[in-house]
C-alpha cells in the first residue's frame, strides 16, 4: 500500500487514445465484433493448438476504493468485461479478494469495486449467446477459502449457468466449447490446470510454459522475452507445452503499466503482423491492448490448420482454380459460378451447395468433413454456398427455421432455433428453409390455434401455396430432429459422421470400424453388426445414449426419435367442411412397439384359428360316434 502510495505522487497521466496496438478510452471507439471467432476453429484442436489474446489483472477496469490516487500504478486495463468479450479476448486473469462478506478485484493491497459475481454474471449473459466460445480464468486469491469461494460460486454452477473445467490436462476444444478453463497455482481453493512454480516469472512444468516477467529488466529486455522462445515463438520452439506469454511489463523505473504498454504494444503488434501467413502464437496477455493488435493475434490462426472452412475446386480431384470459404456465401463469383466440380471440407465442417444465386434452386448436403473429389450430379452447377457446423458437440450448435415475407426465400425473413407464440413478421410469412436437423409445425393463430401444417427435418419451401393457410401464419414451433454422431476412435475421437437417417451402406471409412457413439436426447439407434463369421446381429441403443468405447463391427445404422417428441409427429393435414382435422400416423409408438402390438395381433389371429378348428375336428368326431351308435341301434 505504502508502495502505490509513494509512486502516485508522481503519476503521470496519458491522453485517452486509442490506435492499433493501445487503447487506453474506456469507450472503445472503433471495437471490431469478434464474440464468435472461436467457431471457425476446428474441434479437435487442443488450446495449445492455437494463438489466443488476453488480458492481464483483467478486472482493474473498475473503481478503485482505499486509494484511488493509485490508480495510475494499479490499473491494466479500462474496458469493461463485455466489451473485452466482444473484442475477441479469451483468456482473463483475475485477483480475488474476500472483503465485506463478498468476493472482490484487487491488484496487490489496492482494492476495486468490481465483485466476482458481477464477472460471472457478464461470463454466463456471453457464453449463453456465444456456445462456440471458451474462456480461459487465471485465478489468484487473497483471503478467499475453497469454502467461501464456493460459497459464492455454487449457485452459478448448480443452476447451469457455468461450467468450470477444472482438470489438470490441457483438453481439446470440443470438449470446452461454452465452458472456462481454470489455471491456479497451488492455492488449495479451487481445483484447475496447474500453473508450476518456477524462477524469475518464467513457470513450466510438463502442461505449459508461463512467462510473466514484469519488473526487474529493461524494456527492451523484456519485448525480446515477449518475442523469443519464452513467449510467442514458444509453440514453433517447444509444441508439446501451451505457451503464455505476458507482455505486461510495471517495473517503476520506467514508467506506469499504462506508459509502459503504449511503449511495449508497438513492437509486439509489428511483430505479430508479420505472421500473417499463419504461426501459432500461443496466449499473449496484454495491458490496454488495441482493436488491431487484439485482431493481429487471432488472424495468425488463419494460415494454420485450424480453420474449420471448405474448399472449392473447378477441376475434379481438387485441381484447377480454387477458393475457401468460412461463412455463408450468397455468389461465388463469375470466375467460379457452375464451374465447381470437387470440394474439401475440414474437420467439423459440412456443406450445403445451391444452383441459383442467394440460396436458390435446389441444394445438396455434402457430408461432414465432406470430401469429394467428383460429383456428376452436381459437377458446374454450383452458384451459392452455405457453411454449417457438424453436431459432433450437441451443447453449442444452434439451428434455426427462417422465415421468408416473399417467395423464393426472399424479401425480409426471420430466423427461429425454439417455439413463438406470435411470429414477429404475423400473416407474412410465404416461403421458409429449415438447416438440417431442424423442423417446424406451423400454426394460422397465435398460441398454436387453428389450420396447421407439419414442415419436415431440413427441408425447404419456395412457395406456401401448398397450403390453405398461406401469408396467415402467426405462430410456430421448431424443434430439433433426432440424430446419432458415430466416431472411428473411443471417447468420441476420430473420424466421424452424424445422421437423422438410416444408413444401410456404411462407407468403407466406417464400416467396421465405429468405436463409439452418442445420439441426441430425441434419438435411438439400431446398430447392425457382424461376427468374424459375417453372422448379424443387432443392438438397440436406449433414447440420448453416449458409448465411448465399442468393440463391435458395426455395419448398418438406423435411426428413431424417442416417444413422445414432437419431432416424431406426423401431422397429416385433410380438409373437411368445417375446417382442418389433424391426424396422427402411428406417431407415438416405437418401431419395436408396434412390432410387438403386430405380433400380438398375428399371435391371437393364429389361435382363433386353431381353436376354430379343433372345435370343429371335436364336432365332427362328435357326429362320427353319433352316426356309430345309431348304426349299432339298428343292428
């Protein structure tokens, strides 16, 4: 305290400015949207795998109050936790102090007004909206006990709002995708990824390599740390360790946190840009960090393999002139327009390609990870493209049923992922185009009343003339179709595909060789496999089921939706004089129900018929002795 209290009599002050590397205006003028630049990178990736921007002592932003004449000598940074989230800032590191029965910010002995609760309030509002992402919280305490801090975090984490992947493993990206990593030293309040002790700031142990050198060296030391093998050249020097690196710098000697990051940003944006061609940069943490550098550093990934895209090619077998796309695509272009004919899709990634411009025409689903190297039916007919997720992690892919005002998928529309008791665009709606995996019953009323119409699982209307109640749609439920992802390795790894439909003809890729499976809570599969002496047998799997290790040669898949989802619903629409009646086909029975309900039926058939004729063998060796004794009379 005594500390910050001597260095603020002479703190100096920097104009609030903003450029590419510095930002210190707390408006954040200029702040490119980047919630979702996680959801281009590929699944498999572990987060060693890829450059990552941060910030360090995050939660200094607020109100300092035991000494605000400090603050100069305190604060890293002046943007709030939603607008750091918004520029594209995964990783955060938080002080934690227990104060006034609560859990607070604090930076050495100066303390902030900023609480825990509100950060995780902010955390769990972003993540609800944004499932592609994952956080990174290094966490530091003072006074905090494991019992206090749960105490205050508990409820957040029972209520499933927030989840904390707190194992000492560096994971893979899908299975942290909406989640936060915990790094801790060993602190004994919180379980995490283990940050080991080591000398001068520089940390390693076999997980991760830490530097967090921040007094005691030159400036110029110290960006030649940020640059070299302990900081953001780590991943190409040693790629077996998750490399962080801390370009924060407060040594007194030289200047502020706030001087000395204006000074130290320069370089390291200079630096960084010059990886644009792609180079794993590992996590830069940074003090009051610019819209361009925040910008610079999530670019690297773009030249590695970590992009989640496909690839389009004019030649078959990937030749000739090619382009790759990582969203939606309305024109490829007069240099590629119908002269597509292979494609290559990555990990995570699959394809649905039109023959008209704007999404028009009819389309064609490629398949996850799809790679073909020619297609007849579809060879220079390509003009526009979208770009969706594979469900290999159900927890953060969103789609949606969107709704068209005119025909054709045109003129103002409306996207839906869940049920609308009133459609924002009421007694519009003429066209509409439901993502794969996705399905809809649509209302004339509000509140799902009168005329209704079933829209099946990923399909697409151009004109609702098909049905009575066109441009009177006023209410809608969408759901989501049931489906199974089957995968190549255990615990979900490998190569892998996901289906809503029977597959009786396993690919050579998968035939044989599934090893594990887990189907949406609507879902259930029957799973064919053979013996080593090509005998058949079948396996019924129970509704939402997750197997991560399977030692049978699967060869035929078939998919079912639970009972009672709405997705197994077929309405069948028939007009009659007072209106419309909805009727239900066998809609709320299992396949293996109604196969028993049929052999019952066969079963009680077979007996009728056996008693009629026993009892008619009875009656007629009845009359036979009949017959024998009058004869016998008459002798």
């Amino acid at each position: 305290m005594v500390y910050f209290l001597i260095l603020s009599l002479f703190s100096p002050s920097i104009k609030a400015t903003c450029n590419d590397n510095f930002c210190n205006d707390a408006t954040a003028p200029g702040i490119t949207d980047r919630s979702d630049w996680m959801s281009y990178l590929i699944d498999q990736l572990q987060l060693k795998d890829f450059s990552m921007p941060g910030t360090h002592d995050s939660g200094t932003f607020g109100s300092i109050v035991n000494t605000p004449i400090a603050a100069a000598w305190a604060d890293c940074q002046v943007w709030g936790l939603d607008v750091q989230l918004k520029s594209g800032l995964r990783f955060f590191d938080w002080r934690l102090q227990a104060r006034s029965g609560s859990i607070y910010i604090c930076h050495n002995d100066i303390e902030y007004d900023v609480t825990w609760t509100s950060i995780l309030d902010t955390t769990t509002a972003f993540l609800s909206n944004h499932k592609s992402e994952t956080l990174i919280f290094r966490l530091g305490f003072t006074d905090v006990t494991r019992d206090f801090f749960n105490t205050i975090t508990s409820p957040y984490v029972n209520a499933g709002k927030i989840v904390f992947f707190e194992e000492d493993r560096i994971p893979q990206l899908i299975h942290v995708r909406g989640q936060i990593i915990i790094l801790v030293g060993d602190s004994g309040v919180v379980n995490g990824l283990i940050m080991a002790p080591g000398e001068n700031n520089f940390l390693m142990n076999s997980n991760m390599a830490i530097e967090d050198i921040y007094d005691g060296e030159t400036v110029d030391t110290k960006i030649d740390y940020v640059r070299g093998d302990r900081g953001i050249n780590g991943p190409s020097a040693d790629p077996h360790r998750w490399h962080i690196s801390y370009s924060s710098f407060s040594y007194w000697i030289y200047g502020t946190p706030e001087e000395l990051a204006a000074e130290i940003n320069a370089p390291i944006y200079n630096t960084v840009q010059g990886y644009s061609s792609g180079k794993n940069i590992g996590v830069l943490v940074m003090d009051f960090p610019g819209n361009a550098l925040i910008g610079s550093i999530i670019n690297t990934n773009t030249g590695l393999d970590t992009i989640a895209q496909c690839c389009f090619y004019t030649d078959i077998n990937y030749g000739g002139s090619s382009f790759c796309i990582q969203s939606d695509t309305s024109y490829v272009g007069d240099s590629f327009n119908d002269k597509i004919s292979s494609w290559n899709c990555s990990d995570g990634r699959y394809a649905i390609i039109y023959k008209d411009k704007n999404y028009g025409g009819d389309k064609y689903l490629t398949e996850c990870r799809g790679k073909e190297s020619s297609n007849e039916n579809w060879n220079d007919q390509i003009s526009s493209i979208k770009l969706k997720y594979c469900d290999q992690d159900y927890q953060y892919s969103t789609k949606y049923c969107t709704f068209f005002v005119d025909s054709g998928w045109q003129g103002e529309s409306v996207p839906y992922s869940g049920n609308q008791v009133t459609v924002a665009l009421n007694d519009k709606f003429s066209s509409w185009d439901c993502d794969p995996g996705m399905g809809a019953i649509i209302y004339q009323d509000d509140n799902y009343g009168g005329l209704s119409s079933t829209i099946s699982c990923g399909t697409r209307q151009a004109e609702a003339s098909k049905i009575s109640f066109q441009d009177n749609i006023s209410s809608v439920k969408v759901y989501k179709c049931p489906y199974c992802c089957f995968y190549t390795e255990d615990n979900y790894q490998g190569n892998y595909f996901c289906t809503a439909n029977d597959i009786l003809n396993l690919s050579p890729v998968f035939k044989s060789t599934i090893t594990s499976w887990r189907c949406t809570t609507n879902a259930y599969a029957t799973l064919t496999w053979e013996d080593s002496n090509h005998n058949d047998y079948t396996y019924q799997t129970s509704c939402g089921e997750n197997t991560v290790h399977n030692d049978k040669a699967i060869i035929k898949i078939q998919i079912h939706t639970c009972s009672g989802w709405s997705a197994m619903i077929e309405e069948e629409i028939t007009e009659t004089s007072s209106g419309v009646h909805t009727s239900s086909r066998f809609g709320l029975l299992l396949p293996w129900q109604i196969g028993l309900i049929v052999a019952a039926i066969s079963t009680i058939f077979i007996a009728i018929i056996v008693v009629i004729l026993l009892w008619k063998r009875r009656q007629q060796s009845i009359l036979m002795n009949d017959e024998s004794a009058h004869v016998e009379m008459s002798k």
